[in-house]
C-alpha cells in the first residue's frame, strides 16, 4: 500500500518529539547519582509511577500488535489482551512489595540480597540483557511501522530515527526522564483510545457493496480493505451504536476478513466472508486455528502462550526496576492498583479498536501492524496525527525503559557487582550512558531484520524468556527458605537457555526467520512456557536440595 505524507501528522509528531527530548535535557541537569539515573532517587509519586507502569507496559505490541491481530483475526488478538493483564495479578500480590524491600536499582539486587554472590548477579545480568533485546525487537519494528506513513520513510529509516531519539532520553536523564515520558504516553494514549472508540461507536457498521471490495490482492497493488459484508435484517448501515450493542450486531454480521498464500516473490490476500459469531469466538487467526479442531499441539501452545503472558508480567526487567522508583513499598502497591485500571481499561478500548478496523478502517492487508494509524486516518487527519504521534511515543516510553535495565544490568550488576570494578556515582553513570548506547544501536539492528511479523507475536516469545528466566527465582526466593544461590543460578541459566533453544527451533521461527518448512522443526509447538518454566522451578528445587547445607 502507497502511503502519502501527512502535514498534520508531521506536525503533531515533531512537537512530541521536540517536547520529549526538552523534557529529557530539563530533567538530565538534575541527574548526577547513580540512584537517580537508575532509580530516579526513589522520589516518584505512586500515582505518577501507577500510570507510567502503563506507559511503560502498553508498548507497540500493545497498541500495533493486539489492534492488528484483532483486525484480522478477530477475538483471537484479544486472548492477548487477556494474558498480559492477568499478569499484573502475579506482580500485585506477589511480587510488588517484596521486590521494593529486597531491591535497590535492578532484578538482580533483589535475587542477591541475601547471598551476595556473583554467579547470581553475572546470569541476572545476561537474563536482563536477552529478555531486554528480544522486547526491544517489536518495539523498533512498530517505530518503523508508524514512520512510513507519517513521514513517508522507509522503514528502516523509521526505526533509526526511533533508536536516535530513545538514546538521547535516556543518555540525558535516565529513569527520570523515562518515568515522565511514560506517564504522559500512558495517559494520552488511553485518553485518545477512549476518544476513537468514542468515534466508532458514534459511525456504527456499514455495508460496503463495491465489487471492488472483494477482489483479491497481491503484492504491489495492496488497497485499503476492511468492511463488512451483510448486517442483520438486510439494512446497508446501523447508525450509532452502544459498547454491548455494537457486539451484538456485529455477531449477526457478515464480515471479510484476509487469507494470505504466498508464491514465490509474490503474495496474495483473498477475501474470506465470515460470520460475525466466529470473529468473535477463537480459532481464525494461524496461531489459534487449531482450537476450533482437534489439535493437540495448537491446544498445547495456546496454553503455552497464556502461562508465558500470565507469569512473564512480574518477570520483565523494565517492569521489575519501576518498583525501585517510589519511596516504600506501600507505594509499590498502590502504584500497582493504578496500572492494573489504567492497563485494564486500555485493553478493554482495543477490543472496539481492533474490530472497528476490521469493520470500517482502512486496513493494510500487507501489514497488520498498521490497523490503528489507518482506522484514525478514516476520521480525519487530525485524528490520524494524534494517534500516529501518541503510537510513537508509546515506542519511545517503552524502548526508554527496556534500554535503562539494560545498562543497570551491564554497569551496576556486571560491572560493579560481578567484575568489582571500583566505580563511582559519576563513573556509573557515564558508562550507563554509554550502555543505553550501544544497547540502542543494537535494537535498531534488530528492528530492521525482523520488519514483517507481527510485533505482538514477537513479544509473546519475550514473555516467554522472561518467565522461564526470571520467575522461578524470585518466586522461590520470596517463598521458600530452602532456597541456595547455586539453585537461583541454575534456574535462571536453564529457563533463559531452554526458553531460547526452543523459539530458535519452533517451527514459527523456521518460516519466519530462516525461510525453512516449519515441519522441519524438532519442536511440537512455538511457545516454549509451558515446558520451560516448570523446568526452571524443578531445577531451582533440585540443585538448592543438592546443594543445601
């Protein structure tokens, strides 16, 4: 699909940028410790932070990913949305308080607090670093996503311009800068998805009797396509509609939605009519097909997937250290209550976002990513600007926050904690700095080479990781006195290495990544969880009772 350059949109998405980066400088000259790099000096408001937790949680999968996935697929991209926020129930009553005593900036002080040993900082370390990189990866690709139409870049134009600006957020300010930036992405971005949400109710469903509308398509001559097909009694259009009774008609609605095959160099997308009552239940989408039948491995991997969702929550590194930056821990609680609304209500917003693509946007059938840009861009281009420009700063919010763990991880847990490297506050800082970086550079790589999949099934493999990682230990930590420091390091080592063997051989990574027949994959299913995470606890159980005094 051809996109043109929109003044408005340009307009409204330098200012963010401008007003971001002047944030980061403003708050950069009062950054000088290591405690305020990392941690922002303990000094944020609960609620503040409560909301920056979903600034920092509704990342492009969040936003992009679920709205692509719903667009095309129906409920299927919802159950996404299901599994990340019955995570926070994890983090809110198990994790929050605990981790805000044990810690001080990052994961690993909170598994070393009582062992003070280096084979734990050296693999919480690395864990940080791989689960930071494989969520930094949907990220950058969702920046890239948003640049091509606002400013009619190639995408691996957008995702430079993505890494340039997240790096100087955090090389100016840190965890300071980050948390602002968050709060006001989290907030706007709720704020505008409850206004377009608003705004498809008010336009309801409509018929679209073109022929044109149900030509199939290939590559190179990709049209804007997402109707609906029939309404129920035969009318052409609704009117506006209410939250529960624009469910209830699309459910007796017929709409299209897109198969793709692929031939060669050439893709085409078929127009699928399909009942409103399937869209609405799982098994459309190729992830889920199977559970409408009787496939063992597709159930399997659905489940896989919502464990890796529900447990990976309380296990990102990004998420972990924000607990670092209230005062004590009843304002981690409270501040987890917060995020849960806030998050909880967004998701609620992409369910209409998603369908309301599906039904009356102007979707990309080559592009998923691209549902919630274009479905504003069907209200004006005033909405399309805001959105587009809220999108990217719900990138730069993210990426923020991925890119500071990451240096706390290689300065305070590597640097000072394994290696013993005499360094002071200033020392810490400026070679955090220089971490977030080369860290950036990295994710802007990375978000080149894997341009074409969906970014939210890309962040489904980094729950993965995370769990299987990171988990297991602060469960049992927490939980069991029998816990060892040779159990932590064996349960963080084998979660992070088995979690990442398997997506390295799931058949998704063969035909996604390699370009091989997926068949030829040794692994049953794609999503590792439901093997790896408890492989990590029986490992932690085991070597902590070998190795116990």
């Amino acid at each position: 699909m051809n996109y043109e350059r929109s003044t408005p949109a340009v307009v409204v998405f330098l200012a963010f940028v401008l007003v971001t980066v002047g944030l980061s400088f403003y708050l950069g000259r009062r950054t000088r410790t290591a405690s305020g790099y990392y941690a922002a000096g303990g000094g944020v408001p609960w609620f503040v932070n409560g909301v920056a937790f979903a600034g920092d949680y509704l990342s492009a999968a969040s936003f992009l990913g679920i709205c692509g996935m719903i667009a095309f697929s129906g409920y299927d991209g919802f159950l996404y949305s299901i599994g990340y926020l019955a995570g926070w129930v994890v983090a809110l009553f198990v994790i929050a308080e605990p981790l805000k005593r044990l810690g001080k900036y990052t994961f690993a002080d909170a598994l070393d607090k009582k062992f003070d040993s280096r084979g734990i900082k050296l693999t919480a370390a690395i864990s940080t670093l791989v689960v930071s990189v494989f969520y930094l990866i949907p990220q950058m690709v969702g920046a890239g996503v948003l640049i091509q139409p606002l400013l009619k870049f190639p995408h691996w134009a957008g995702v430079c311009i993505v890494g340039a600006v997240v790096t100087v957020i955090v090389a100016t300010a840190g965890m300071a800068s980050t948390t602002w930036v968050q709060f006001i992405k989290g907030a706007l971005l709720v704020l505008f998805a409850a206004g377009l949400t608003v705004m498809i109710l008010n336009r309801g469903l409509k018929v679209d009797p073109s022929a044109e509308a149900m030509k199939p398509q290939s590559t190179g001559n990709v049209r804007p396509s997402g109707h609906v097909s029939k309404l129920p009694g035969g009318v052409s259009e609704t009117g506006p509609l209410g939250p529960v009774e624009f469910l209830s008609t699309l459910r007796e609605s017929e709409v299209v939605l897109w198969s793709a095959k692929k031939d060669g160099a050439t893709t085409t997308y078929t127009p699928k009519p399909t009942s409103g009552a399937d869209v609405l239940r799982p098994g459309n989408s190729s992830l889920f097909a199977g559970l409408q039948k009787d496939d063992a491995a597709a159930k399997w991997n659905f489940v896989s997937l919502m464990l890796a969702l529900f447990c990976g929550t309380a296990s990102l590194p990004h998420i972990l250290i924000r607990y670092y930056t209230v005062k004590d821990a009843a304002a981690a609680r409270k501040s987890t209550v917060v995020g849960i609304a806030t998050i909880g209500g967004f998701y609620v917003l992409t369910l209409y976002l998603g369908l309301g693509a599906m039904t009356g946007g102007n979707l990309d059938v080559s592009n998923s990513n691209m549902a919630a840009p274009l479905l504003a861009k069907t209200f004006g281009e005033l909405p399309f600007a805001l959105i587009s420009a809220v999108a990217f700063t719900t990138v730069l919010g993210t990426v923020s926050g991925l890119i500071v763990a990451a240096s706390g991880a290689v300065v305070h847990d590597l640097l000072s904690g394994f290696l013993k490297l005499p360094l002071t506050d200033i020392g810490k800082v400026r070679i955090g700095k220089l971490t977030a970086i080369g860290v950036g550079a990295v994710a802007v790589v990375l978000g080149i080479l894997f341009e074409k999949m969906n970014v939210n099934f890309l962040v489904g493999w980094a729950f993965s990781v995370a769990a299987s990682a990171n988990l297991p230990a602060i469960v049992m930590l927490l939980f069991w006195k029998g816990t060892t420091k040779q159990g932590i390091v064996a349960s963080v080592a084998v979660g992070m290495a088995s979690s990442l063997g398997w997506i390295l051989l799931s058949g998704d990574t063969f035909k996604d990544v390699y370009g091989l027949d997926p068949a030829g994959s040794p692994v049953p299913f794609s999503q590792p969880g439901i093997v790896t995470i408890p492989l990590s606890f029986a490992v932690l159980v085991g070597v902590s009772w070998a190795t116990r005094k």
